[in-house]
C-alpha cells in the first residue's frame, strides 16, 4: 500500500458557531422552543405539498428533519439512497437535507429536476480535502491505476473517476479490480482506504483525507469502554481509524450498522459513526440500548463528540424558510456543470450496474432476511 503526505485542512471559525467536532465549526440554526417547534413542523408539511416538493434526510441530520421526511412520503437514508429516491420520485423539486456532495449526488442522477438545500455551505471535509485540480494533477501522475472514489466527493471529483463506490459496496468493487490484475488510486478517505486495502490485498495508492468525526474516534478509550459493558456489540463505520475498526462486531455503512442492530441477538452496541444515526438505531431496534463510541479521553470536556458540525446546519428554522421563498430563491440551488454531471454518472452508473449484476447471480438461499441483507442500502455514510 502507497500513501501521500497527509495536507491538513483549514476550516473556518465563526465567531457564533455553535456545533464543534475536533478542529472544525460551523453555524447553525437556534433551538426552536417546544412551541415553535410544532408550529414549523405543520407549517413546513403544508409548504411541502404546496410546493409539490420532496425531502430527502440522512440518517445524521437533526431527527425532526428525519420524521418529517418519513412523515411527508419522502425518505432517510445514506446519500446514495436519498439520490435514487429522489431520481424515482414524481416530484420535480427535491430538499437534500444533509451536505452539498448528497446535493450534487442528486443532481447528478436528477439533472432535469431543482435540487435544493437548507444551506450550501454545509460541506464535508472528506470533500474540502480533495479538490479536484490537486486530485486531478494527481490522477496525472499516476495514469496506469483505475480511480475509485469514494460518494463523499464533489462532482468534479467524481468525473475524473473511472469508478465511484459507497462503504458497503467499495470492499466487493475493489476485489473485483484487484482480480483482473487493476492497480487502483483511492480518494479520499485514508481509513475507508485502508480497510479495503487490508481486506483485498489490491495495490492501492491512498489519497490521505478523513472524516473529522471518525478520525476522532479512539482505539483506547473504545477498549475502556468495552471494559464497562462486556456484552455489548462493537459496530464500526469503516471511515473510523484502524485500532477502532479492530475492536468492531460488525463494520459497516450506516445502512448496514442499522440492520445489524436490528438483527444481532444483543441488547447493548457500542456505536462508532456519526451520533445522529442513533435516532433511526433507537426507532428500529425499540428497547435495545446504544452507546455512541468515545472521541476523547474522561478529562475532555466532551466523552463523545461524535457529530458533523455541517449536518448541524440543517434545521426546522432553514428549511422552512427555504419552502417559503423556493420561488425566488437561488442561493439554495445546487447546479452542476451539465458536462461534469455527464462524466460523474458514468463512474455512479458502474457501481450501480455491478451491484444490480452482484445481486442477479446471487441464488436465493434458505434464509431470505439474510439474502435481503446483502443488498438493503449501498449508501456511503
């Protein structure tokens, strides 16, 4: 396995930031009262039916936005998902409850339809970290390796790729490659990377990005915990460094950390992804007690910091206001170069065409909740 240079990214500090994981920050909208919560519920219910509009959330955004989609027909899923929803839907504008690469995702796949947002600026650092001329000029360099990228990228980033894949598919995309012989070139993120590395054995060449909430998560303190609670089941996203994907039960996308928790004959899981999920684990699995994985040792002043700043973005607040002015409104529009869009669906197209092939050859087997299992959800994060 090769490796780059790690680059840090900067991330900006607004003085009333309000959501914080390690080194980054963003705003977010205030706290509705109990109140002013309900009143936004209904009203942005009624704005949704008006506006003949569709919302889409990701399992880490604020649970609100996750009833609401449920509630309105819309759905909450891992970014894939949300964009093949939002693809198949008769609604001819889709809200993107979650980051701008989910926006650009759904644009991609949707380019005839309005993709809108709470707010673009809530971004991802896996994407901030790979811009697409340095990626470019590093695909350059390297023109004998197949280039796989992983959903948490731009566009732009996406067209330059031969392939895109999610967490629960790229292990299975990159044993194929590694088969007939393809060296492969990996972005961005270094620990997703890794993983599939190990588990393959494919020559990969990593680019050194991260998700700033599970770099965060730590082997040590994760190993303390289980001390605490020795029945309990470890479930990893693979994004999380190695000494913690080490310590997993079960490691997985958020799709398939969800069914696990479901499935699993335990009543306690020590959760390593993005704390938000836990609203979908807790409605899924009613009964069953889940502990988010430590970020930090017990002098921080925070045991598990475990949230996108930027999902934190998203709120009642902004997305009723959103529908509210949607007929004027351009500065919540995604749009995507129509030539990048052309370029980036060919690399979604493969992964999906290979799942559906994957999928074909499998022979039904004796337990179908397992075969199901397979295929529920190849979404990224």
């Amino acid at each position: 396995m090769q490796t780059l240079e790690i680059k840090p990214v900067e991330y900006e500090h607004p003085q009333d930031g309000a959501s914080c994981v390690a080194h980054a920050w963003a705003r977010t909208p205030a706290t509705p009262t109990a109140d002013q919560r309900t009143a936004l519920k209904a009203r942005i219910k009624q704005l949704l039916v008006e506006r003949e509009a569709v919302l889409v959330a990701h399992y880490y955004v604020d649970a609100d936005l996750q009833d609401l989609a449920e509630e309105t027909g819309g759905c909450v899923s891992d970014s894939l998902e949300m964009a093949r929803f939002g693809r198949d839907h008769a609604a001819r504008t889709l809200i993107v409850a979650g980051v701008r690469f989910m926006g650009e995702t759904a644009k991609i796949l949707s380019p005839e339809k309005r993709i809108l947002m709470p707010d673009l600026d809530a971004t991802c650092s896996l994407d901030l970290g790979c811009p697409v001329d340095e990626f470019t000029a590093f695909c350059d360099q390297h023109p004998d390796r197949t280039v796989v990228v992983y959903a948490n990228t731009s566009a732009a980033v996406k067209a330059r790729a031969d392939w895109m894949v999610t967490s629960s598919i790229g292990l299975d995309i990159v044993k194929h490659l590694h088969a007939q012989g393809k060296k492969i070139l990996w972005a961005p993120d270094k620990h997703l990377g890794g993983y599939i590395q190990k588990e393959t054995g494919a020559d990969m060449l990593l680019w050194q990005g991260s998700c700033l909430v599970h770099d965060e998560f730590k082997g040590v303190e994760l190993d303390l915990l289980k001390e605490q609670y020795p029945d309990a089941k470890v479930l990893v996203h693979p994004e999380s460094p190695a000494n913690v994907v080490a310590l997993a039960d079960v490691v997985g996308s958020t799709t398939q950390i969800i069914n696990a928790a479901v499935e699993m004959d335990a009543d306690t899981f020590i959760v390593a992804t993005d704390n938000g999920i836990l609203h979908k684990m807790q409605a899924a699995a009613p009964g069953k007690k889940f502990i988010v994985a430590p970020t930090a040792g017990n002098s921080a002043t925070c045991k598990s910091c475990a949230h996108c700043p930027w999902m934190a973005m998203n709120g009642l607040q902004n997305l009723a206001d959103l529908l509210e002015n949607m007929d004027t409104v351009t500065s919540n529009e995604i749009f995507v170069d129509a030539e990048i869009g052309q370029q980036a669906v060919v690399a979604i197209n493969r992964m999906l065409d290979f799942a559906a092939a994957k999928k074909a050859k499998v022979q039904p087997g004796p337990d179908l909740g397992q075969e199901a299992q397979l295929f529920s959800g190849i979404g990224p994060a």
